[in-house]
C-alpha cells in the first residue's frame, strides 16, 4: 500500500480514531494528487491495482470529475486511454489486450459499479456519436459474457437516465441539446438491438435471476417514453410482460417491474386516437383480480400505480377525441377500471395515493357541464366519497397521542392536515358538481358513526364532522341559512346528541369548529339558539376536561356572539350566570394559571361577554350591573395585590401571573363597548372604564420592571384610546411618564406605537402632549441607538443588535407620524429643539443610504414636509434658522443626485422606484419654495461638480421649472442612467 492509498483510507475513515490534523493532511495530499496533469493515467492504473473500495470510489470520481471539467483540455491520447479502459472496465475486459489483467471494479459493491456507470456516462456525454459512434453497438457483444455485465449494461442506461435524460432534474441549453443528440443517435442506430438484448435477457433469466430480470425491465421502463412505442407495444413484448404480471411462482419484484413497464406504455405521448386503441389493446382487466384483496405488497403498489396511470391516460384521451365512437369507448375503458382503482384506495396502503387523488379530481372535473349525471357516474362519485371517508380516518393506532398531543400526536395531526387537503378539495368538488349526492353521504356518514359503538367509533365520527365542515367552505349564504335541506336535519340533530366520544380532543374540536362554521343556519332559525348556547357553554365546549379544547371553545363563542349578536340579548342573563365559575377561575388568584402558547390564552370569553353586554340594546340599568358585576371585583382583586407589593417589597411571580390574567380580561371586556356608547350615549359606562384604567396604572408603579405587566397594561392603554377618545386625556400624562421610565427597546417600541396611535386618532390635539414627553424620548432613543451603522457579519444578528434595528424602525415611523400629521412645530420646541440637529442627521443620513428602500423612502417624505411646513420665510425670515442651507446644501445634493447615482439604486426595484418618485417630488418642492436659491446650489455644487453636459444641466431646469412632474421623472432618469454611463469626473459619493 503506498502514500496515496494510504492517504485515501485515512480521508475516508469516519472511525473517529485518526487525528483530526493527519486525516487534514491527508485529504489534502489527495487533492494536490487530483490536481496533477496525469491524474487519469493514476488512477486507471490505481484501479487495475487494487481492491480497496475507497480507493476505488476515489479513483472513479476522480475521473468523473476530470472528464467533466477538463474534458476540452486533454488531448487526443488521452481521451483514447480513457475511453479505452473505461469501456474495458465495464465490459470486464483486460488492459491494452492483456487479459491477465482484468479491471474487476464489476466484482465491487453496487455503489462502485454505480459511479462506474456514472463515469461511462459523461465520456458519452461528449463523445457519442460525433468521436464514439460504436459504444453501444460495441457493449451488446460482451452482454453473452452473463449476468456480470448484462447488470453492468443496465446500470449504466440507468445512469444516462438519471445524468441526463431525465426530466426529473432541470437541464441547461447544453445539456438539453447532448440529450437530443444522444436519443437520436440511439434511435438511428442501436435502439432495437437494445430492445431485442432486454427481451433474451428476461427469457433467458425470468427463472434462475429474477433480479437481473428487474433490472434489465427496469431499464427499459425509463427508455420507453423516447423510443419507438412499436418496439415494445406488440404480440411479443406485451403478453410477456402480462406473463410476468400474473404469474403466481415468480419474485414480485420481477412482477411489480413488469408492471412498470406497462405503465411506462400506458404513459407513452401520443395522439389521442391511436392512444386510446393503445390503452384499449392492453386488455388491463386482467390485472384487475391482482388488488382484490387487502394487500401491502411491493407488487400490490405497483399495479394499483399502474391502473392509476392507465386510468388517468384514458381520462386524458377522452378530453382530447371528439368522435362519438372513441369517447363511448373511453367511458367503457374508464367505467370497466374505476371500481378497481376505488378498491385500491379504500383497501391498500399505497405511496402513490396523491396520483389517484389528483386522479379522481380530474375525472370530477369532466362532470362540471354534464348535466344530469348519468347512473354509473353517481355511482362513481359515491364510491369517490367512500374513498374520500376512509382517506381522511386517523389511524386508531395515533388515537391517544392526538388526545394528549405529545410530539408523536402533533406530527400525525400535522401529517393528515395536510394530507386531508386534497381529499377535502376532491369533497367540495363533488359538491358543486353533485350535492345532492354528497349531502346525503355526508348525512349517512355522520348518522352510521353516532350510531356505532365499534372501536373505530371516534375516528369515524371525527372522519364524518370533518365532512360536513370542510363541505361548509363551499356552501353560499342562502344555502347555509335556510332550513330546508340536509342542514335542516344535521345541525339540530348534532346540536341535540350528546356524541359518547366528545371526550375526545378532535372530536370535540370539529364538533365545535363545525357548529360555529354553520352557525348562519342558527342565525336564521333562532329556536335552535338554547342548543347552540348549550353546546358551547356545558362540557362539550367551555368545559371540557382538555384545556385546548376549552379556550379554543372560548375562541369559537366569541365568535357565535359576534355573528348572533342582538339575537342573544334575551339570553344575556343565562349566559353570564353559566360563565360565573369561568370568569371566576380565570382571574383567580388561587387558580394555578398554565401559560398556553398562541392567541388561545382563555381570555376570548372575556370578548365574547363584552360583545354581549356593550350593545345599545341592553338597557342602561342592566349594562351598569353586568359590568360592575364583572369590573369592581377585578379590580379590588389588582388592588389586594398592589397593596401586598407595596407591604413586602416583594413581586411573587404568581401574583405577577394573577394581575396579568386580570389585565387581560378587562382588555378583552371592553372590546364589546364602541366609543359612541361609552363617551355619548351611555357616559356612565365610559366612567367605570377611567376608573379602571385609573387602577391599572398603579401596576405600572408598582411593577415598572415587570415585561409582562408593562406590555398588557400598554395593550390595554391603547384599547381605552379606542374606547374612552379623547376623554382618556387626563390619564395620559401619568401613564406616558411610567411607560417611559427606565425602558428597554423592545419596551420603548410599544411605547412609541402607542404615541403613533394617538397621533394618527387625534391629530394636533396630542400636541402639547407630544411636546412634554418629545425630549425624553429623543434623549433616551439616542442613547440607545449606535452612532454608526448595524452590523452585518457575525454578531450583527443577536437578539439585541434586532431589537434596536425595530427601535430604529419605529422611530422613522414615528418621527413620520408627527410631521405627516401637521405636527412638525414639536421638533421646535424649546426643550426638543437641541434634537433637532441629530434628528437632521439621523434623517440625511438614512435618507441616502439605508439599506431597507422603505425606510428611506419614509424619511425623504419627512423631509418634504418639513420643507412645507418651514420652507416659508416670515417677514423675510426663515422660520427655523438654517434650514434651508441644510436642506440646499446637504439633502439635496447627497439624497437627490449622489444617492441615486450610486449603481445600488435599481430603477426597476418596486420600492426603489417609490423612493425615486418621493426624491423628484422633493426637488420640486424645493424649487416651489427656495427657488433659484436650491436650483442654481442644485447645479453648480451638484451637476457641475460631477462634470455633466451643460446641454442635460439646461434641459433639467427647463424640466423642473414645469409643471409636469412625470415628464420631470422621465427625464432624471434618463440624465442619471446617462451620467453613469458615461462615469465624468471623479465623483465621490458623499
């Protein structure tokens, strides 16, 4: 063994048992090897050599890799050597005539003969047939030589499918091209004695090597698609093939590649009518017996993906004809193989099942302008929805895992919610074109699973809800409101049968997310109302044992409040009175709370109670009760608890958890109250929410420390804006001022959308708000923010570099609000104006180069409204000193021309081009109000400077002192794209 094989094992070994260094060392020498001029002569002669399969598995992908990347480079010697001892190689011949010196790489493992094949291949690749005509011609001689190399003559045509002829894989030009080349070479040369070689192959092997049998099929299956179907469509190949299909005594793995083969014929691209005579002659019924009972095999699958594609190939054809004859013929051809392919999905465990799927949707599809169906295709789409019932079942074998969902419980759930969407698409298809049929099978389903006590009764009733939901997606208004018709039936009938499995996770689930789906019927029939308040409110819904059933159940009545709304004021009373242990428990501070993640935290229950008791159609009186019933105790609760904090000194964390669950049900509560109610019609209640609001800012004092407690208290801040307007004024100040105080930046965004809500609701009547809390904002954002750019390379992705680029990100957003909604005046105030500068900066800054288009976009829109708001001179005096040299001398040169001449600014980028449109709209708004101040500072410091023509310099003024802005736009980009192009001057980007 020498330095290189040595070498070669060492890299190869993944014992761990090799020192790190050496195994580098040796991995490196490899390459400095591979690297050298001779490396093929070195490894032919390694591989005449040698018997170590890793140095065997290096010296062919050697190869490979040199005669793809070098092929072009070597000379003719050279290729010859190589393509000489290749084709030795697989035709198990010996070395330059010497025949004690057979190449046995075909005594390997079946991954070297594999990466043999390969290396035959790309030589094929370049040089069939322009150089090596013969190659093939030349292989099937040495094919007498037995199973060693007719195995070796099927794995390379399995190799030039794989490499190159497959579509599988995206091709370029090139390689598009050498496929064309290769096939129709073969086509013209040797294709038939191929053919003729798998036939002797089969006949001769079919008994004592039925895995070179497979083989040799197997092969042929990938070539059938672009050779000529005759070769293999006639009185000898085709009854072969069926010979092999039906024959009991032989491997199934012969019987199952056989069963390709007919396929790959079924497949073939045709025309229309010729193919139909094609699927017809094959007689497939004779297959048909073969799936008739329960079966897992290799075989089983095989012939159920064989009547798929022969049944889909039908389907096409009869799309495709228009002569009478031929279509009875296909409706024959499909009528005879349908009941099999339906056995197939309800019977067999197949992987192929999306093809029957996408198989049946296309032959529902044909029914969409046939009207009325014909008898044998209701019965086919009876038997479509049969297969659909059966497909979409859990495994009872998964039952408890999905009632607890563990990890095993959440995959499965997740496997089937995906599998299930073309099944459900299939559903709703049948819908449309036969809903009689399939409201009835719906029916039955749901009724035969209630009524049966097997042990497959929870998936069944699961499987039958399922149904009736997803048919729901497909149902128009009219249809789900009305009582006539199979909802007229279902719904009171689900609604008043109390399902002996409801225990069970998904089933309570699609019990409930199906009620809710088709609560439009209820709306309608208001005497089911008790029912469906039942159904929601006892242990099928809101108390169900499982805590994700029951907040999911929160969720989903919230819902059916919000639809049924005015009808459920009789009911208001009842309902609050069954929810009293719910509400209670809840914010208990007792009651050990389990953090849920997602938006299902329980607190929806709130929502819906809300909804219910803040419409104007609940009396004054009444509203005053159920409200204070529900408000006073939360919040004597949230006291006890801030008076116990200020007593101790301590903050226990379940207290903490107790004030959140609080916190968040008032916020959900006072969602049902619209603004009109609260401040105009019904003030009362607008006082009892202040006075709550009064009590949850003392949270902030107590607790200004606490992420939780800030940020719900903030929600709820920003609820009461909506509810209370702008009679929440007299709290601001307090709660602004505990907000701030001692923020992090991911407190400091909240902090900073809330301002933008307040904006944005009350406009100038925040201003005097806004000035008194403006300079300590700036001050802190300063603080936090760096004074360069973010980092992008490693350490640029921490948790704290994001949260300040979303502090960085709000703050552009809210310095946009303000002057966007004519607020600009606050950046003067005295206390904010020693900001202003480093605003200006900051602004011109991100404003030229930024990275996110829309930030800079956003800043540039400041700086034109900033430009009108104080671009006016008062009594010959600027309104803000210095302002317009700034914005002159610095934004309009740097943001308006550098900017945009940089090769980064992309015209055809949608949001650059945003961006570009707010930079023309600057600099004629600059022109409106400056003048020839910023035009003639615009050239001499701007154009001229990069040393542009005096004709575009002139063209650009006569442009800009016009009142078309578009042709302004036009013409700037053409003057920039010309200045690019032409690169002038030395222009530094500023």
């Amino acid at each position: 063994m020498d330095d290189l094989e040595k070498a070669i094992l060492i890299g190869f070994d993944e014992s761990g048992s090799i020192d790190s260094v050496l195994k580098s060392r040796a991995i490196d020498y490899c390459q400095r090897i591979k690297e050298t001029p001779t490396i093929s002569s070195i490894c032919i002669e390694r591989l005449l050599l040698t018997k170590l399969v890793p140095v065997q598995f290096w010296c062919l992908q050697c190869l490979h890799d040199v005669i793809r990347s070098r092929y072009s480079q070597m000379g003719p010697e050279e290729k010859a050597f190589i393509r000489k001892s290749v084709f030795s190689m697989v035709c198990y011949e010996g070395i330059d005539g010497r025949k004690n010196l057979v190449v046995r790489v075909l005594d390997s493992p079946a991954f070297i003969k594999n990466k043999l094949a390969q290396v035959l291949v790309s030589l094929i690749y370049f040089e069939y047939p322009m150089v090596w005509s013969s190659v093939f011609v030349d292989f099937l001689p040495h094919l007498s030589k037995g199973a060693v190399v007719i195995d070796m003559f099927c794995r390379v045509l399995n190799a030039l499918d794989d490499e190159l002829i497959s579509l599988d894989y995206p091709h370029n030009a090139e390689e598009i091209a050498a496929v064309a080349r290769i096939k129709d070479a073969m086509r013209q040369q040797c294709v038939p004695q191929i053919v003729r070689a798998w036939y002797d192959i089969v006949l001769m092997y079919k008994t004592s090597d039925s895995e070179l049998c497979a083989s040799a099929l197997d092969s042929m299956r990938r070539c059938i698609s672009w050779i000529d179907i005759g070769l293999i469509a006639n009185q000898v190949f085709i009854p072969l093939l069926f010979e092999f299909i039906l024959n009991d005594g032989l491997p199934e793995q012969l019987r199952a590649a056989a069963a390709g083969c007919v396929l790959a014929v079924s497949s073939k691209r045709m025309d229309p009518q010729p193919k139909l005579t094609l699927l017809q002659s094959l007689q497939i019924n004779r297959v048909f017996v073969l799936v008739s009972k329960d079966d897992v095999s290799e075989l089983v699958s095989s012939i159920a993906e064989l009547l798929t594609g022969y049944a889909t190939e039908v389907l096409e054809c009869s799309k495709r004809i228009s002569s009478e004859d031929a279509k009875r013929i296909s409706v024959e051809l499909l009528d005879e193989v349908l009941p099999s392919v339906f056995f197939v999905m309800q019977n067999c465990e197949i992987d192929g099942s999306s093809s029957v799927i996408q198989f049946l949707s296309g032959y529902v599809a044909t029914m969409r302008n046939v009207s009325p169906l014909t008898e044998k295709q209701l019965l086919h789409v009876g038997h479509i929805l049969e297969v659909i019932r059966l497909q979409i079942c859990y495994d009872p074998v998964y039952r408890d895992h999905l009632d607890v969902l563990d990890k095993i419980g959440r995959e499965e759930e997740d496997r089937m919610l995906n599998y299930r969407k073309d099944l459900l698409v299939l559903l709703r298809s049948i819908g449309r074109v036969a809903p009689d049929v399939a409201q009835i099978f719906i029916r039955n389903s749901i009724v035969s699973a209630l009524a049966s006590s097997s042990d497959r009764n929870v998936e069944e009733v699961e499987g039958g809800l399922s149904l009736l939901y997803a048919y729901g997606e497909s149902m128009s208004d009219e249809a789900m409101r009305t009582r006539r018709g199979f909802l007229g039936e279902l719904v009171p009938m689900l609604l008043s049968t109390r399902v002996p499995c409801q225990c069970n996770r998904l089933v309570a689930l699609v019990y409930l997310e199906t009620m809710t789906r088709y609560i439009k019927f209820v709306q309608e029939n208001t005497q089911y109302i008790p029912m469906v308040l039942a159904a929601f409110l006892d242990e099928r819904g809101i108390r169900h044992p499982n805590i994700n059933v029951s907040r999911r159940a929160s969720y989903l009545f919230m819902r059916v409040v919000k639809l049924l709304k005015s009808k459920l004021v009789p009911f208001i009373g009842t309902i609050l009175q069954s929810l009293q242990d719910i509400v209670a428990r809840f914010t208990s501070m007792g009651h050990p709370v389990k953090e849920v993640s997602g938006s299902e935290d329980g607190s929806h229950i709130f929502e819906a109670i809300g909804v219910l008791i803040g419409m104007e159609d609940v009396s004054l009186e009444n509203q005053t009760d159920y409200l204070s019933s529900l408000l006073t105790p939360l919040c004597h609760q949230v006291e006890v608890q801030i008076q116990s904090a200020k007593a101790s000194n301590l903050q226990d964390s379940a207290n903490i958890l107790a004030i959140k669950q609080i916190v968040m049900a008032i916020n959900a509560l006072s969602k049902g109250f619209s603004e009109r109610l609260v401040t105009a019609s019904r003030p009362a209640i607008g006082l009892m929410f202040k006075q709550t609001l009064d009590t949850l800012l003392q949270v902030l004092v107590i607790f200004p420390k606490v992420e939780t407690l800030r940020s719900k208290v903030t929600s709820f801040i920003h609820r009461m804006v909506e509810t209370l307007g702008a009679s929440v004024f007299p709290y601001l100040p307090k709660a602004l001022e505990q907000l701030l105080a001692e923020s992090e930046p991911k407190e400091l965004v909240e902090f900073l959308v809330l301002l933008n809500q307040l904006i944005c609701k009350f406009n100038t009547s925040v201003r005097d708000i806004l000035q008194e809390v403006f300079p300590a904002i700036a001050s802190t954002v300063f603080a936090m923010l760096p004074h360069d750019v973010f980092l992008s390379g490693p350490g640029g992705n921490t948790e704290e570099v994001r949260e300040l680029q979303e502090l960085q990100r709000t703050l552009y957003t809210f310095l946009h609000v303000i002057a966007t909604h004519d607020l600009s005046s606050v950046f003067l105030f005295s206390k904010s104006r020693i900001f202003l500068d480093p605003i200006m900066q900051l602004l011109l800054q991100t404003s030229c180069h930024h990275k996110d288009v829309l930030m800079r976009k956003a800043c540039v829109q400041i700086f034109i409204r900033l430009i009108k708001d104080w671009g006016d001179k008062a009594y010959g005096e600027e309104k803000v000193p210095g302002f317009q040299r700034f914005i002159v001398e610095a934004f309009a040169t740097n943001c308006c021309l550098y900017s945009v001449l940089d090769k980064s600014f992309e015209f055809r980028d949608a949001n650059t081009h945003q961006l570009y449109g707010e930079i023309i709209l600057a600099q004629k708004i600059m022109y409106e109000k400056f003048g020839d101040h910023f035009l003639s500072h615009f050239v001499s410091n701007g154009f001229c400077a990069i040393h542009c023509p005096q004709d575009l310099i002139e063209q650009y003024r006569q442009k800009l002192m016009s009142n078309d802005l578009k042709a302004l736009k036009s013409f700037y980009q053409l003057l920039i794209e010309n200045l690019r192009h032409q690169q002038n001057g030395s222009l530094v980007l500023r």
